[in-house]
C-alpha cells in the first residue's frame, strides 16, 4: 500500500513540532517567559533553610512548635547535690577546656558530681558515653556530640526520667527529646564579622581576593559561619557602594547563592559584588585547634600568594595559621588580612590587638557552660517549668573589633568574656517573631 502524499506531509509536521518543542521553540521565538517570583527575600530564605539548615545554623524561625507534650525526664525529684553525666568533643582548644573548667567550678561551688568522658567527635563513643550514664543512674546528662545521631539516645534517656541538655554545633528538631540545645548563632557571629570586615576593607566599585581556612565544608558550623561572613560581607559593600539593600534578607539570599556555589566548586567569583573567592582549605580531622588551622591553610597559601583576606574560622586555628602565612613571608595585618568568624580567645584577641586580626566573632563557651548549669538548678533546685523552653537556645554574638576588645579580654582567661542571656519559652518566642523586621 503506497503512503499518501498527505499524509507524508503530515507526520513531517508533527515531527517538526516535537523538534521545536524540544529546543524550546514556540511561534514567537523566544520559548516561554519565565515565571516571576514574587516572593520577599525573606520568604526566598526561609524556602532555602528547609533546603539546607546547615548554612543557616541561627537565623531565627519563623514560628516555633509547641513542645510541651515532648518526652524530656520531666518531671524530676526536687534535690540539691546532683549527679551530672559529661561527654564532651574535645578537652583539646580554649573552647573545650573553658566550657569543661566552668562547669567543674560550678560543680565544685554547689556540691555536684561531675564525670566527664571525652569522646573525640566521635558519634558512636558519644552515644556509648550517654547510654554508659544512662546505666549509671545520673540525674542529668549534658551532651556535646552529634545530636542527630543521638536522637535515640537521647529519648532512651528521657523515657528513664534523666533529663538531657545538648550542646552541639548544629540545631536540633523541635521534637528532640532534650530539654534545649545550647549552640552558637554561627551564621549571625559570620555576618556580624563579615559586616565589619567589608567596612574595613571594601572600596567603592573594587574587589577583593579571599581564601577560607576551615574545618570541614558541610559541618554546621563551617557552613554558617562562611555562609555568613558573605552575606554581611556583601550587605556592607553594598551600603558603601551607595546601593544598599532593603533588607538584610536581600544580602542573606545573596550571599547564600554565593558560597553554595563556592563551597560545592571550591571557587566562585562575583567581584562586581565586591569579592572573588578563590579556594578553601580543611583540617584533616576537623580539628578546630592550631594544627587544623595550619592543615587547612598552607596548601591554600601555597596557590594563591596573592590573597587580600584569609578567613580563618575560628581562632583556636589562628597560631597555625600564622606560621604558615609567616613562613610564606605573608605579614598578617600588613600583606594579608584575616578575619576569623569564632570563637575569641585569649591568643586571637591579642593578635587582633596587634593589628593581625580585624574582627573575631565573639563565640565564649562559658556561655554554654553557664546555660547548662542555669537549667540544671531551676529543674532540680528551684522546681521552675523547663518544659516547653525553645528546643535551639542560641547564644549572644556581636564581632569583637579593635574598637570594643577591652570589653571582652582577660589576660587570665582562655576565652573572650560571655553576654547574658534569658531562656526563652516557646511562646514567648512566637509572640516576639515580626514578618517584616530584619532576622537580627
């Protein structure tokens, strides 16, 4: 049977459609418009928070969940000398040591018993460490490691009346069976850092060239924190430029487009925003002492001699990071400048007192130390209502400058001092959130 010219002509059309089709083509051309979106910068992140948490460890949330119904080893039996249950990351940087030394003082002060095990950052000697206390009969566990590793743990816990305070690097969720999780703001203390940098550093319509030492690319902690630092970055160069942003959310969205891309390639240039991000280094065991810092630096410095800015993480890194630009013949504060976005120790603060550091993110674990013992008092001892406390208790955070450093050090302390702080309920929280005011 012979195929009809018609229907030759057909098929040809039909194929001619699916071709266009799939090109994008249409009859105007230019294929369809894109969709518009409307949304606030502000509901633009919040839709980036769900996506990606870790890059956003403190920017506030919308609306809290209430907690009370959350099984938490409430209610306890009221007494006055307690068992406390400690496992800790590390007794090795000024973090550790003064979290741990302040709340070994407190116990001492009230007639507590305090049995500290340090797990190394290693989840399953944390876990061990928990369910060892749990055996143990404490009255109450205070746990520095994974905390959604732990979440079992932390229920088993519960469920046999030992209430559990986390302190960890990353925000728990909202049905976490622990009475709170007291963390640093790592995003907030990035910007506020950032901020004053770019203020420091940023000229009208210029650049700069920028390396990150840090501990390890998809930890909470080094997420926020250089997910930070680049929104304030950009938030002030933008001011400084004479086209500020409306918002602060306007700077969070585009400074998280930034270093997403420039923590997933390892580079990203944008320096008609004012920075080019060349690369970053990592510790080799996420170790946020001097050692990581000197792991993750001198492979940096080795291919890129010509960094304006090194972003050191946290200062406990900053000495190693030191002998490596000193040993490059990179001055800091004179060839090079650093700005670290935790934690203010006694040695950072000292170096940026010297002119070698511009800001530090003030990051003092006495806060945590304190938070824990705080609510360990109004449980066992005061018999206050810790139920329905927020599940994220963050704590205060602002950059420490040349400018306000005398506030923050004491040759004696390891550590900058810390900022008080309230616990705050859930509905508290709620009834204080605004829709249209900036996140911090």
């Amino acid at each position: 049977m012979k195929t009809s010219k018609k229907l030759i002509a057909g098929i040809l059309a039909i194929s001619l459609l699916f071709a266009l089709i799939g090109c994008g083509g249409s009859s105007g051309g230019g294929g369809a418009a894109p969709v518009e979106d409307n949304r606030s910068a502000r509901d633009k992140v919040y839709d980036l928070i769900e996506k990606d948490l870790t890059a956003f460890n403190g920017i506030p949330a919308k609306v809290l969940q209430d907690r009370s119904g959350v099984i938490k080893g409430l209610p306890v039996e009221k007494k006055d000398k307690l068992t406390i249950g400690y496992t800790t990351g590390s007794l090795g940087s000024p973090f550790f040591v003064t979290m741990h030394k302040a709340i070994e003082e407190a116990c001492a002060a009230e007639g507590h018993t305090l049995i500290t095990q340090v797990n190394n950052f290693n989840t399953e000697q944390g876990l061990a460490d928990m369910q060892a206390f749990i055996v143990q009969g404490v009255d109450i566990i205070f746990a520095n490691t994974d905390v959604q590793a732990a979440s079992a743990v932390f229920r088993e816990a519960s469920e046999a009346g030992i209430p559990v305070i986390a302190t960890s690097n990353q925000p728990v969720n909202y049905d976490s069976n622990v009475i709170t999780d007291i963390l640093s703001g790592s995003y907030k203390s990035g910007f506020y850092v950032g901020e004053y940098t770019a203020k420091q550093m940023h000229k009208k319509g210029g650049s700069i060239k920028v390396g990150f030492s840090v501990i390890q690319i998809g930890s909470g902690d080094t997420e926020s924190r250089g997910n930070g630092f680049v929104g304030g970055y950009l938030y002030a160069a933008r001011e400084i430029d004479g086209n500020p942003y409306p918002s602060k959310w306007e700077a969070i969205y585009d400074g998280y487009t930034i270093w997403r891309e420039f923590a997933d390639k390892r580079s990203k240039s944008a320096p008609e925003l004012g920075l080019e991000l060349l690369s970053y280094g990592q510790t080799a065991n996420s170790n946020p002492d001097a050692p990581g810092g000197r792991e993750a630096t001198e492979d940096l410095i080795a291919v890129l001699p010509n960094l304006d800015l090194l972003v050191v993480e946290c200062d406990p890194m900053w000495p190693g990071a030191e002998q490596v630009l000193r040993e490059n013949n990179r001055t800091p504060g004179v060839d090079i400048q650093i700005a670290c976005p935790a934690d203010g120790t006694r040695v950072g603060m000292e170096a940026l007192m010297r002119g070698e550091i511009i800001a530090i993110g003030n990051n003092s674990s006495r806060m945590n130390a304190i938070g824990m013992m705080t609510i360990a008092k109004n449980i066992f001892i005061d018999g206050k209502d810790m139920n329905n406390i927020v599940a994220n208790t963050y704590t205060p955070t602002l950059a420490i400058t040349k400018e306000n450093v005398a506030e923050f050090y004491n040759p004696d302390d390891d550590l900058a001092m810390g900022m008080a702080y309230e616990l705050q309920t859930v509905d508290a929280y709620n009834a204080s959130v605004s829709p249209t005011a900036d996140p911090f």
